[in-house]
C-alpha cells in the first residue's frame, strides 16, 4: 500500500489494538461481542475494515514500511463454553412456565383495571385521575362569639335501586320498586332539611357530610335478584345518580352558604363480580360509578360548594370538629353472621371492635364508625349501623328476621362533645306497607 504514512499507520495500529483490549477479537479469533476487533476499528477511522486489514496484517505496510506490528496477544482469550445442562424435567418446566403466566396475567389485569378506572374518570366524566382523600376539616367560627355550629352527618346507604320487593309476598307489611325509591330518597332530604331548619337550635350547622356508603344499586351479584330486579345495573346508577342529585339540589338551594362534603365507600351489591375480589375491588363497583356521576354533573356546573371523594381502600377516616369518624360498607369489618337472639347487633359490635384495634395499632384514635350494611338501624358503643331504603324484605322474612321500617340515620357533631344528637329518619309512607301505619 503505497502512500501511507507513518501517522497513518500510527493511528490505524492503535485503533485495532483499542479494540483487541475492549475484548473484540483478532482476525479468525472469537470473542464475547461477536465482532473483530478490525471491523470495530474500522468504523472508528471511518475507512473499510477491507482496507485497515491490509494495513495491519503481518508482513502488510504498517509493519514492513514503518516497523509498527500490531500486538495481536493484546486480544482477550475467548470465554470457555459452559458444560451443558443436563435435561430438565418437562413436568417442572411445565409447572414453572404455568407460575410464571399466571402471575403475569394477575399483574396486567390489575393494572389494566386501575388503568381503566383512571381513564374512565378522565375520559367519561373530565375528572381527576386521582381520586380524592377525605379532608380534615375543621371550620372557622362564624359567630361573634367564637362558637363554632355542628356538623350534620347524613349517611346514606343501602338504596338499593332496582331491587324490587311485592306487597303481596310480604304479606302487606312493605314494598319497594324504582318509584317508591325515588320518592323515599326525596323524603329523606326534605326530613334532613327539615331537622336542621326549622327543627333546629343553636348555631347554623357548619358543614354537612353526606357519606354515600355503598348498595346504592341492587346489582347482579345473586341470580335471585338478577331475575327479580326491574332495573339492571347501569339503568340503576342512572336513576339513583338523579335522585341524589336532586337532594343534594335541595340542600345546595337550602343551605348556600354551607359547604356540603359527599364521601363514597362501595358496598358489595355494587361490585362488577360474581364473586369478592380484595384488589381494586372500590374501583370495580358501581357504587364508585354513582359517586363519579353525582360529581361530574357538579363539575360541569361549576360548584365548588360540593366536594367530592373516593378512597380507594373503602375505608373513609374523616376528621370532622377534631373527632375521627371512619365510615365503611360493613362487608370487610372482619366479622359475619349473627350470634343467637342477639342478631346482628353482636356482629357489627365484634367488627366494630376490630376495626378499633386495626387502627389503633397505626395510632389512630376511631372516636366513631358508621356502617351500613346489616338493615338493622342501631347505636352501639362504638358507633351507629345505618338503616336501608328498602326496609324488610321476602329474604328477611323468609328466616324471620325482625322487620326494620325504611330508615337512615343523621347525626350531628359537636366540637366539644362528639356525637351530640341523633335522629333515626323514617321514609316510609302508609301507601308502601302496614310496618309504616302505627299502631293507631
């Protein structure tokens, strides 16, 4: 190769000896990276690894027209092949190969269900993708003199829409369908307005929560109610969504000035599987759906008197006046059945308990626990069950439980003493059941 010169030859040596220390391999050699140390130095000088090779060979013109040899020894000795394995048992392939799919399944379906919960937020409804958390709330005091007005409690749980419950079959003692829910729903609002106006004394409230605490709908989740329900499960968001929103109008229209805090915890009537599921299971239920309905309407209208959240645990603590108040469905407190005579009051008291000490182990005080759930409307010592739309039922009666009238409860919350009174707010009417004639 005539013409090239000593720093040519300089450059072209030490590019190929680069390479041999990088770990790439002479010419016939081989090496962890699959490519000749040639060809990499090549690319680097920018010239064919055709041309470079005649440059550095032995005998080629960087050695014999200016003594400079590349010292091929700088090259990496090729790594010795492993001994090969011996077979593997098919049966333990096939069992790992089983473990392996079925994990990957599980994670992807989760994440696409969180997925699609976030999505369906933003999407559907141009909400925020996060659901938010109950706020500590604590007012500034709107009188002269400092004192601070009660917060008013409303939950509302165990609607049930859809669900339908013959007159007949009950012997007359009570019914229910998709229109007396409507009118029960308004009933319970007005009597809610009604208790803290013109039945009312002190200080005006100064918030009011409203815990949408799960069985809004009737669901599909038992084939008895699949096949007795006059609504399917998202004509029944639909319709319990309009009604709630209309007594949520009503409190806007009566307390303006008052902000009006709505907390969802999903129930299990509302979920979208046959069976439990412990994960996402507040994202798959219709129960969320409502919640995000409800606030979507007010978003859209620009209200920011009505706040909005959705924990995902199903567990709500909120800090209402300095006391924690931990609302949930009833269906994960730990405890199930009834105990004797003692009915459910025992279970909800056992679930109660445990929940007291779930918290506690965190180092939260649960000053009261509001649940739903049982039908059964109570106060015990740790806090209230919530009463149903519905009222008794053929599934009631049918194991001769006590028949509860139509009722949900509303509390009231001092700054000072906690729970300070209480009001048990019966929606019945004489026209659904003699259970709401009296005994007059």
């Amino acid at each position: 190769m005539i013409g090239l010169t000593k720093k040519e030859a300089r450059r072209s040596v030490e590019a190929v000896q680069k390479a041999l220390k990088a770990g790439h391999a002479p010419p016939n050699g081989k090496s962890e990276s699959g490519k000749s140390a040639v060809s990499v130095a090549a690319a680097a000088l920018g010239i064919a690894p055709s041309t470079l090779f005649s440059r550095v060979k032995a005998g080629g013109p960087c050695e014999r027209l200016h003594a400079l040899p590349v010292n091929w020894s700088l090259a990496k000795p090729a790594p010795e092949a492993a001994p090969p394995r011996p077979p593997a048992d098919p049966i333990e392939v096939r069992r790992l190969k089983d473990r392996v799919r079925a994990e990957a399944t599980g994670r992807q379906i989760a994440e696409r269900r969180l997925a699609d919960g976030e999505a369906i937020r933003e999407a559907l409804f141009r909400l925020t993708a996060a659901p938010l958390d109950p706020p500590s709330w604590n007012p500034k005091p709107d009188r002269p003199d400092g004192k601070v007005g009660e917060a008013i409690i409303l939950p509302i749980s165990d609607i049930h829409m859809g669900e339908v419950i013959d007159l007949d079959q009950m012997g007359g003692r009570n019914s229910y369908n998709v229109k007396i829910a409507r009118r029960r729903i308004e009933r319970l609002f007005a009597s809610a307005v009604k208790l803290a106006t013109v039945h009312w004394s002190g200080p005006k409230p100064s918030a009011i929560f409203v815990p949408l605490m799960g069985d809004l709908v009737s669901g599909e989740i038992h084939e008895e109610l699949a096949k007795t329900n006059d609504l399917l499960a998202i004509p029944a968001v639909r319709a319990v969504s309009e009604a709630l929103i209309a007594g949520f109008d009503m409190l806007v229209r009566e307390f303006p000035a008052t902000p009006i805090h709505v907390i969802s915890v999903p129930g299990n009537h509302g979920r979208t599987t046959r069976k439990p599921e412990s994960k996402g299971f507040a994202l798959n239920s219709y129960d969320t759906l409502v919640a995000w309905t409800i606030e979507s309407w007010y978003a859209a209208k620009g209200a920011d008197q009505i706040s909005f959240s959705a924990p995902a645990s199903g567990d709500a603590l909120v800090n209402i006046l300095g006391w924690n108040v931990l609302l949930t469905h009833g269906d994960r407190i730990g405890s199930r059945g009834g105990a004797g005579f003692v009915g459910v009051s025992a279970t909800a008291t056992r679930g109660m308990k445990k929940l007291i000490e779930d918290y506690s182990a965190e180092g939260v005080i649960l000053d009261t626990i509001i649940v739903g759930h049982f039908h059964s409307p109570m106060e015990l010592e740790y806090g209230f069950v919530n009463g149903s739309l519905p009222g008794p039922s053929e599934y009631g009666r049918s194991l001769r439980m006590r028949s509860h009238p139509a009722s949900q409860w509303m509390l009231s919350v001092h700054p000072r003493r906690g729970i300070a009174r209480r009001w048990k707010i019966m929606v019945g009417d004489p026209s659904e059941g003699s259970i709401y004639k009296g005994r007059a």
